[in-house]
C-alpha cells in the first residue's frame, strides 16, 4: 500500500499535466482555426458586397432591359454615382451580418490613382496599410478595375479574445473540478490507508485487552477442579472472585465499543437532570483516590466557580470525567501531579484536568479526539485501550451543548477543558 499511492499520485500528476498540455494546445488550434473562419468570411463577404454593388449598377444603367450588351470600358459605371455613402454603407453592414460580423468598420474606394473617390466619415487613409484593411476590386472584370473598395475593420481582435476567453473559462473549469477529483482521490486513499491502519492497530489493541482476562479466567477455572481448591472453601471463594472480576472487566470493555456503536448512531438518550459539578467531580476523584494514590500522584482541586449547578446525565458525564482523569493518570511522567479547577462566567462553565505528564505534539491534538486514534509515539502506544475515550467524551460533551479543547506541549503535560451551559433558574 506505502508503495502503491505514490506510484497512482505520480501517475495522476503526469495524466493532469498532460490534459493541461493537450488542452493548451487544443486552444491554440481552435484560436487558429478561429482566424482563418474569420478571415474567410470576410473575404466571402467581400465578394457578395461587390456582387451586390454591381446588381445596382445594373438596374440603374439598365433598367429591366435583359437584352442588354456586355459593358466597354468608356461604359464603365462609378460606383459614386449609383449609391451614396449610406446606402453603400448598408449593404457591407447586411453581408458581414450574414457572416456574423459585427464589428464597427469604415469604408473607403480608391481609383486607379490610389485617390479616395468615396470614403466614411472615420476612414483614414493611413488605414490602407493596416493589417485589418479588407480590399477588393469592384467590377467582375479585370478589364475594369478602375475602383478599389477598402473596408477596415475596427478592433477585429474583440472576436478572438472573446473567443479566446470562452475557451479558457471551460478548461479552467473542468481542469479544476479533474484537479478537485485528484485530490479528494488522492485524499481518500489516504484516508482508507490510515482507517486500515486504525482497523489493524484496534484488532490488536482488543486482542491485547481481552485477552489477559480469558487467560485468567480460564486459570481460575482449572484451579477449581483442583481437588485441593475444592476442598476450600477460601480458595473457591478467591477464584469465583477472579472470574467474576475479570469478566466484568471484559463487559466493560464491551459497553465501551457498543456505546461508540450508539454515538455514532445517535442513539443515547441523555437523562438530564440538575447537579452541582463540584459533587459530580468529588465522586469521581473518590472512585479513583486508589489509583492516584498507587501512582503515586499529588492530586488538588482548584475551585473558582460561582454557578455550578449544570443540566446533564449524571452517569455519561461522570464517565467522561473519569475518563479525563483516568488518562491523566495512564499518560502521567515522574512526580506526577493532576490538578481540577473551575471556573464559570455569565452562562457557561469550565471545568479543567490539568496534569504534568508526557503530553502531546501539535499532530497528536489534531486527532486525539478521533475515534480509534491512538498515538504511536514514546510510551503512549504502549497503554491499553481501544481509542475510544476523548471521543466518547467529545461526543457526551458536545451533546450537553458543550465543547472540548486541549492544550498540550510535549514533555510538559496537558489541560482538558471542557465548557458546558450552567443550569438556569
């Protein structure tokens, strides 16, 4: 798997790159092919402007006379003196709408002597040299070619910049969205490698705690058919109490998978009722004087607050208190102190679990409150559980409409706040 995702991210980052090359050079090409459409509708529209000045010429010379005589050259008819500046004006704007054309445009014809013989009123003659200066000869025959119609077409590059920013807007888009896919892709594979990690590191971590009380009790169960133990009342007595003791052990464990099963489902149902939080956190350090004092852990409380009468499920939140303290303890260094202090303000109430242990890298805070999450650095891998306790106490908490931080430095301890809604009337 380790070597697997970067081959696929190295193979997905050449595939991208070579979309975005293609696509580069796609727009090139559409930009070309875009010009020469251009080009060739304003040349076919040249054409027609010039078949359609010569229609008029041939009405007003020839009125609807068809047997007409081809025309000499003394017969040559000026363009000036069948339309006027206007009327010339709209036939080029009807042809070039024909094509699509919209662009502004001035117009000019030259004669034979390069002079302007009938011009637009915005026509400069530098605009005969201009790379957007359209010409063409107005009479059929090259006999005839005594006037010069010159259209210049203002700003033409509008067309292909428009064009130009179409294209671009959509293959930014879809790039965008194949360079999204990549990396909620790529992000996904990471995600499934660390569930697969989290997976395996539970199975062991389960193994590992069920595992001690099935030896133990699969001891004490040998040891009372042993005809010695049996004859003993005190010894069948020690035994019964170990297996009792080891398989409540185990049905703790169990409750505590089976209600993150129910977290994540939202199925507990909170009993809430009135209670003072410093009676709640008194039970607590009581249920656990034993182990403090077996650590050999200087235990104070701290107790600053005013209003302390909170709503909340008494045994779900003493668990996760318990819970806080219990890994004070798991996680604590030497001459080890944890410390509870309160403290509240207009509406809510802050209780923290301070101690002085190994705490937390900056990572490690990221996912501690992550179900399953386990850090795998120094002695912390080396405690038992599942990974389940900051997240049933997120979830508990969170619940109450409350919240949890965590503030932490490595080698220097941590503190546990948790804030929850003081109890009105």
């Amino acid at each position: 798997m380790k070597r697997i995702i970067p081959i696929i991210i190295t193979l997905i980052t050449l595939s991208v790159l070579g979309l975005i090359y293609v696509q580069v050079e796609w727009i090139r090409g559409a930009m070309k092919l875009k010009r020469e459409q251009y080009e060739n509708d304003v040349y076919v529209s040249l054409q027609n402007i010039r078949d359609s000045v010569n229609h008029w010429k041939d009405k007003q010379t020839l009125g609807f006379n068809f047997n007409f005589q081809p025309l000499t050259f003394n017969d040559y008819v000026p363009t000036s003196t069948v339309l006027n500046t206007y009327q010339l004006k709209d036939i080029i704007q009807f042809e070039f709408r024909r094509k699509n054309i919209r662009q502004p445009f001035e117009f000019c014809i030259i004669n034979e002597a390069m002079t302007p013989v009938m011009f637009s009123t915005g026509y400069k003659l530098e605009n005969l040299d201009s790379e957007h200066n359209y010409k063409i000869y107005l009479s059929n025959n090259t006999l005839f070619n005594t006037e010069q119609l010159n259209i210049f077409i203002i700003q033409p590059e509008n067309i292909f910049f428009n064009h130009l920013i179409v294209l671009l807007l959509f293959s930014i888009i879809f790039t965008a969205v194949i360079i999204t896919a990549f990396f909620l892709t790529v992000r996904t594979m990471l995600s499934q490698k660390r569930l697969s990690e989290i997976k395996s590191d539970f199975i062991n971590n389960m193994t590992h705690e069920f595992k001690t009380p099935i030896a133990t009790i699969q001891l004490a169960s040998d040891a009372l058919n042993n005809i010695q133990v049996i004859q003993s009342p005190d010894q069948i007595k020690y035994y019964s109490g170990m297996i009792k003791e080891e398989n409540q052990r185990m049905n703790l464990q169990v409750e505590r998978i089976l209600q993150a099963a129910q977290l994540e489902k939202n199925e507990i149902k909170l009993q809430l009722k009135k209670l003072d939080i410093h009676d709640l956190i008194y039970t607590v350090a009581e249920h656990t004087h034993l182990q403090m004092k077996e650590a050999g852990i200087k235990f104070e409380t701290d107790f600053k607050a005013i209003d302390t009468q909170v709503m909340v499920d008494e045994v779900h939140f003493t668990n996760i208190l318990f819970n806080l303290i219990d890994n004070a303890i798991k996680y604590r260094s030497q001459n080890p102190e944890i410390r509870i202090a309160t403290q509240s303000t207009s509406n809510m109430l802050q209780v923290k679990i301070i101690d002085n242990g190994i705490g937390m890298d900056k990572d490690v805070q990221y996912h501690i409150f992550e179900k399953f999450f386990r850090a795998h650095t120094g002695n912390i891998h080396n405690v038992k559980g599942f990974g389940l306790g900051l997240s049933y106490v997120k979830s508990i908490i969170e619940a109450h409409h409350g919240k949890v931080q965590v503030q932490s430095e490595l080698g220097k301890g941590s503190t546990f706040t948790l804030s929850i809604p003081i109890a009105k009337g």
